[in-house]
C-alpha cells in the first residue's frame, strides 16, 4: 500500500497519550496509533451514514410489517392445507 505523509499539530495531552499507547506495547509507532484511530472514526461516521440513509428509505413505511413479521406469516400460510381439500393430503414418493 502506498503511504502519504501528513504533518498534524495536536494538543500535548492528546500527544502524550499517543506516546502512551506506543510505551505500553499496544502499538509499534506512534503512526500505527493514528492510523488505527482515524479507521475507527471514519468506520463510525460511515456507520452513522448508513443509518442515516436507512432512516429516510424507512420514512413512510411504518405501517408495513417488518420482514421477520411477513416471513413468520408466509411460513404460517405454507403450513396450513390448501382450502377445499378437507385436511386430506396425497403425498407421491
């Protein structure tokens, strides 16, 4: 994978806990630390996106049931015998 460099300037706390997490072990370089939070942000926000999109296809469909409701119904009704046959049913093998 091709790397870009950035240069960033951020608060001296938010420094010392990047530095932190590299004296700890989780991670090798202080690189590895941003580049793992900034996946995580851009996962969340592309999470909350999707929601947001899913909420408005949703909008104006409230009053239909939900699919697991329509699945259990066509299920019940593949389950109960065709109408006029009285119960009985032929089954070939």
């Amino acid at each position: 994978m091709v790397k870009v460099q950035l240069n960033v300037r951020i608060d001296k706390e938010l420094a010392e806990e990047i530095d932190e997490r590299v004296r700890s072990g989780r991670f090798q370089t202080k690189t590895d630390v941003l580049a793992s939070a900034l996946k995580l942000l851009i996962r969340a926000q592309r999470g909350e996106e999707l929601a947001e999109r899913m909420s408005r296809v949703r909008e104006g469909t409230e009053g239909y049931p939900s699919l697991n409701e329509a699945l259990t119904k066509a299920r019940e009704e593949e389950d109960e015998p065709p109408s006029g046959c009285g119960g009985l049913f032929l089954f070939l093998g």
